[in-house]
C-alpha cells in the first residue's frame, strides 16, 4: 500500500486559473443540481463515499477529501456533471482506476471527482479494419485479451495493463514494456470522444489509418492529463498477434553495464519488442516479495523480447552482442517461461511498496545517454544519503528511480526531494525529459518551467484557456 505524499507544490501554485474554494452555498447548489439530473446511486457524498478518491496510487496528499464522487455509466452524465461544475466554477477531477504515479488524480476539498471506471465496454472491434472503439474504464489487459480472441492485440503494455484503464492511459500518454517497437498510447490512439469543461461533446481524429483534417486535436488531449477534456470513448489501433516471439535474459554485473549493454544493441540497428532493465535492488525487493531467487545471478537483469517472422535472427544477433558483456544469457521461446521472467519486471513496483514509501520518478533520456543517467542517479543516492532502487524500459530510454522513504515519516524528506532535483537536472542536461509516461500530475510541477521554458509554458497554458476558460479540469495538474 502506498503511504501518501505531500504535495510539493500545493502551497506554490502557479496555474493560469487558481484552485477553487466552493462554499457552502455553492456546494449545495451542485450537490442539489446532480442528484436531480443523474440516476440514483450516481452521486457519492461524505467521507466515507469520497476518501478513496482522494488520491491516486502516486500518494499524492490532498488538502482534504472530495465534496462528491460521480460514478457515471453514460457519456450523457459526464456532459451532465460538467455543466453543472462549469456553471458553478467548481472543480472536476477525472479519473479511471487511480494507479497514476504523478498524483494526476487527486482531488482535494472542494472538488468533484469524475469516476469513469464503470464506463467499461468495449463498443466495437473490428477484426477486418483493426481497430476498437472503448469507453475510458475498459482495463487496458481487458482490450488485449478481446483482441486476442480475432488473432490481434493492443499494443500499449504498461506495467500495470492488468489494473489500469485504457482512458487513464490515454490521459497520461502512458508508455509501457512494448513501446520500444511498437509506440506509446498516443501511437494507438485514433480518434476520441471528449467532454469539453462546458460539456460539450466533441469528436475527434477518425478511423482510417491516415488522416491529416484540420489540427491533431487527439493527439492534443492524448496526455493532456484531464486538463482539457473528458474521454468517454476511444477508437484505437489494433496490431496483429506476432507469430514468434523469442525472450532473452541477460545478467550483469551492475546495472551501468546493463545499460550500457542496451546501448549497444542500439548502436547495432538490433529493435527489441522489449527491453526491460532492473537493478540488483530491486531484484532483491522482487525476489523478497515474490519468492524468487533473481538477485543470486547478477547485479541487474535485462530482459528482451523480439517478436515476428524474424524474431529468432534478431534474437540471435542480440545473443551475440551480449555474450561478453553479460555474466550470463539465457534464451527461451516457451510462453510460460517468459511470462515467469515478465512477472519480475511488472511486479517490481509492488514489491517496492512493501519495503516503504515510494516516490516514483520517471525521466527518460537520449538512448545513447542511457548509461550516463545510470551514474547520475547513483551519484544522487550518494550524495543525499537516499535509497534509490531503479529499472528501466532501457531501448527507449526510460528510467523509473524510484525512492523509497520511511513510512513513519509525516512527509517526504527535503534530501529526498533534492535527490529528485539532482535526477531532473541531469535528465535534461543529458537531452532528455521529466516524464516520459507518468505525466507532471503535482509531483513535477516544480520543474517544468526549466524544460518548457517560458515561452511554450505560456503557449500552453493559452491552449489550457481555450479548452478550459475556467480552469475548472484537473486545476492544479500538468501546467
């Protein structure tokens, strides 16, 4: 279980419309309008109903607990619940099943939180054209599976496909363990229904392969983090099931030589499916967890997919760079066995949370860089005197550091927080971004300015007002 964080950033704000206090009146004003045009059962009050949507699985902490939770089944009662808020000024949090890491879901006196988890059906899906069309609460492992049934499959893979929402996906432009061949959401994501902050229902995108009519608003909200708009539905791209797929395990000594490792294959035009890094921390967290006996062969473990008609050549060529550089390699093509390797990897989070409190980072870097980013972040550790347990979607350059604190403390200690800056800085020195699939939520907003800079920041908080004119999506969020 996560312990909750502070916000870093709650007594700083800096958005271009101010977090809203509701008063009394106000709030029962909404509360009155809701509960007489949604469908009984549909709008949760008082703690108890409100609480556990007060933050995400970030830990982010809120200034309190939620005026109202709407549980809406139907486009019709987002658009509902949105006009009453837009008419109100009264903020609105969306949110799917609350596993984001940034703290992009939380919501704080005041608010009303949007829960679009029971919109979970899956609308269409179309084996001839490859594609489906979605509501948001549809469980990204859920798609992968219906697709599965036609021979295709839903490329986007995070880590947590099995809990997530495809809308939650959506909203963080979430990446995962494939998107080092196969793209990140927004390469899937087609076209979206979106509610407007007044509750407007817009359609963008479309359904074709190719598409360029007027600006690439669904590529806009993909990402957007709930600033700009609501998704209620979503048509995305489906991929055909590769006919091989060959898995590689390769242990290093340490995980600078994995990464270095990584880079390597790069240089050598050899493209992974997946290319999963994790160091011997939390290797040992795993094996502590799950039972498993990792941490004995190496000091980090690389696991790598190749998928397709030539999966095995290019696993055979990415066998042969290793060799030398890894303490051992082990290939498999057995379903079963692979499966036990990438359940390492996909519960390495969770076997983090048993050991204390997590703060999650998620900086990616230039591919050739990967190796530098390593050292900076152990440097960091050094120089704080903090835990720092990190793994990797390591053929794009994704690094998760991730720093687990004391759960006996209020809040998050200030080295901690220093440890984080010293990370950030490093990933934009070295070319690279606070984010590469998490989203800023509140955790980042600290450092946004420093990669945005003044100019785009003021651009995007420009296009922040034409979506939004009263900041009423996710205040406090993003930008």
């Amino acid at each position: 279980m996560t312990v909750p964080l502070s916000d870093p950033v709650t007594a700083d704000r800096t958005d271009s419309a101010p977090v809203h206090a509701t008063d009394t009146d106000t709030a029962a004003t909404l509360l009155a309008a809701l509960r007489r045009d949604l469908p009984n059962g549909t709008v949760g009050t008082g703690p108890e109903a409100t609480g556990p949507y007060a933050t995400d699985r970030s830990g982010s902490q809120p200034d309190g607990v939620p005026l109202a939770v709407v549980h809406a089944t139907h486009t019709a009662h987002v658009q509902t619940a949105l006009r009453h808020a837009h008419d109100l000024r009264v903020p609105v949090v969306p949110r799917g099943a609350g596993t984001g890491l940034s703290g992009g879901a939380s919501a704080g006196a005041g608010s009303v939180v949007l829960d679009l988890s029971r919109m979970n059906r899956v609308l269409e899906l179309s084996p001839e054209e490859q594609i489906a069309v979605v509501e948001p609460g549809v469980i990204t492992a859920d798609l992968d599976r219906a697709a599965g049934e036609f021979g295709l499959r839903y490329a986007p893979d995070p880590a947590s496909a099995a809990i997530s929402t495809v809308g939650g996906n959506i909203a963080t432009n979430a990446g995962g363990l494939r998107c080092a061949k196969y793209g990140v959401t927004r390469d899937a994501v087609l076209g979206l229904d979106a509610v407007l902050a007044d509750g407007t229902l817009v359609r963008t995108g479309r359904r074709t392969v190719k598409g360029v009519t007027g600006y690439d608003l669904t590529g806009l909200l993909t990402g957007s983090e709930g600033t700009l708009g609501v998704i209620t539905a979503a048509t995305v791209r489906l991929r055909p099931v590769p006919e091989e797929t060959v898995t590689v395990a390769a242990y290093f000594a340490t995980f600078a030589e994995g990464a270095e490792a990584v880079s390597a294959l790069t240089t050598a035009r050899v493209e992974p499916a997946m290319a999963e890094l994790l160091d011997g921390p939390v290797l040992g967290a795993v094996d502590d967890a799950q039972g498993t006996d990792l941490r004995s062969r190496g000091g980090a473990l690389l696991l790598l997919q190749c998928d397709g008609r030539g999966a095995a050549a290019e696993a055979d060529a990415a066998v042969r760079r290793l060799r030398g550089r890894a303490d051992s390699v082990e290939v498999t093509e057995d379903p079963a066995e692979a499966e036990r390797l990438l359940a390492a990897r996909r519960l390495a989070l969770p076997s983090l949370e048993r050991l204390g409190r997590p703060l999650i980072e998620d900086i990616a870097v230039p591919r050739s860089q990967l190796a530098a980013a390593v050292r900076e972040i152990d440097t960091a550790a050094d120089r704080h005197g903090v835990r720092i347990f990190t793994f990797a979607h390591a053929a794009d350059g994704n690094l998760h550091p991730i720093l687990v604190l004391d759960p006996a403390l209020p809040a998050v200690p200030e080295a901690a927080w220093r440890a984080a800056g010293d990370i950030f800085t490093a990933a934009l020195r070295l070319g690279g971004t606070l984010t590469g699939e998490h989203g800023v939520g509140t955790l980042k907003r600290r450092w946004l300015g420093d990669e945005l800079g003044p100019d785009q920041h003021a651009l995007q908080r420009r296009l922040k007002a034409a979506f939004d004119p009263h900041g009423i999506l996710n205040p406090g969020k993003a930008l």
